[in-house]
C-alpha cells in the first residue's frame, strides 16, 4: 500500500478530474438528451428522422471513436480550440465527446418513460389549447423523469466509468494515473489496480442506491 500512500494526492486530483468530466457531461446529456427526446416526439417527421438517425448512429458507435473524432479530428484536423491551455481543451473535447454519446441513451430512457404516461392525458392537454411544446414541457416530461429515475442512474453509472477512455484525448483522469503508477511501482501491481477500482467503486455504489431510493420516492402513482 505504499504507492497508493505516496501518491495520494496525485490520487485525489486524478478521482476529481473523473468526477469533474463526469459531471459536466451528465448534464450536457441530461440536457441534449431531453432536446433529442422532444424531436423524437415531435410532430413533425423530419425532426423525428433527424433524431432517430442522431441516437441511432451515436448508440452504435464505439465511444472511443467518438472521443477520436472530437480529440483528433475536431481539435487536431480542423483546429477548434475551446481554450488556450492545453489541458482544459482537452478536457472540452473529451466532454463534448461523452456528451454527444451519452444523450443518446438519455433520449431513450426518456423516451421509454414518455410511453409510460397514459395517452389521455395528451389528448386532455390538447383539449384544453395546450400546445405540443407546453403539453410536452408541463405534463408528459416530469412524469416521464420520474418514471425513469433508476434507469438515468444507470447511465449515470455507466458515463463514469466511460470517463476513463478520455485518456485518448489527452486528459489526465484516474486510469491514466493507475497507468503511470503501474509503470513506476511494477512490484506493487495488484495493490494499485485494487485501490483504483475501490475509488470507482467508492464514485458509483452511493450514485446508484441515491437513485434507487429516488425512484422508489418519486415514483408516479397509476
């Protein structure tokens, strides 16, 4: 345990830049995948087309293509750089790239929730002179969120672990210090890869049993 002690706060900083890239990219996510959801939705079918086509090609794709494309393609290729430090724009990118793979997973989630909510009450919104945007916004999304509260855990889960393959962009996150610290103590091997994966673990089990007891809280009565 040596090297885990030593390293501790090199530790620490590499766990926060985990937290950190999984926190904005939840809610870039949590925000693109309720914007997609509404397209999938919407009454007019190019919007469902082009929606369908986004979640389609993204769930699909290996996510470590997808942080290729964003780390070498848009930052390297065509040189977009949404900092002038080398590190926080690798870090955009990286996020970016969780973003745009994630929402496509919340966008199903909320969409399998949107099926749960009863077709009457659309129809009694309609009735009313509600719109789609209102009637979307105001009745059939909060009962849809509610509905799928364990399952946006679950994504949740899954994005920080996801973060780890940010190394391929260039962001210095918990695998790649386990990596480096791999190379540097080789006698101390198993003790390094059982202290990273407890700090995953340490990330993860409170996110899914604070999700499990929000859904069961806020379930929606039928």
């Amino acid at each position: 345990m040596n090297a885990l002690l030593s390293e501790w706060s090199t530790i620490t900083l590499a766990f926060w830049m985990t937290v950190k890239l999984a926190a904005v990219s939840a809610i870039g996510s949590l925000v693109l995948g309720t914007l997609l959801t509404a397209m999938r939705v919407a009454p007019l079918a190019t919007l469902r087309g082009a929606a369908g086509t986004y979640v389609t090609v993204a769930r699909n794709t290996p996510l470590t293509l997808v942080l290729l494309f964003t780390g070498l393609g848009v930052g390297a290729n065509l040189g977009v750089e949404l900092s002038s430090d080398i590190a926080t724009n690798n870090f955009w990118l990286a996020t970016i790239g969780l973003t745009v793979y994630t929402s496509a997973f919340v966008c199903e989630a909320l969409r399998s929730g949107i099926n749960t909510v009863p077709v009457g009450q659309a129809e009694a919104a309609r009735s009313l002179g509600l719109g789609f945007v209102k009637t979307l916004a105001l009745i059939t999304l909060p009962q849809a969120f509610r509905a799928v509260i364990a399952p946006l855990g679950s994504i949740l889960i899954a994005l920080t672990k996801n973060t780890t393959i940010a190394l391929v962009v260039g962001v210095s996150e918990a695998s790649v210090r386990m990596r480096e610290m791999i190379e540097t103590y080789g006698d101390q091997v198993l003790q390094i890869f059982f202290g990273f994966a407890l700090g995953f673990v340490v990330l993860c089990l409170p996110t899914g049993l604070l999700f499990g007891w929000l859904s069961r809280r806020l379930a929606v009565a039928r």
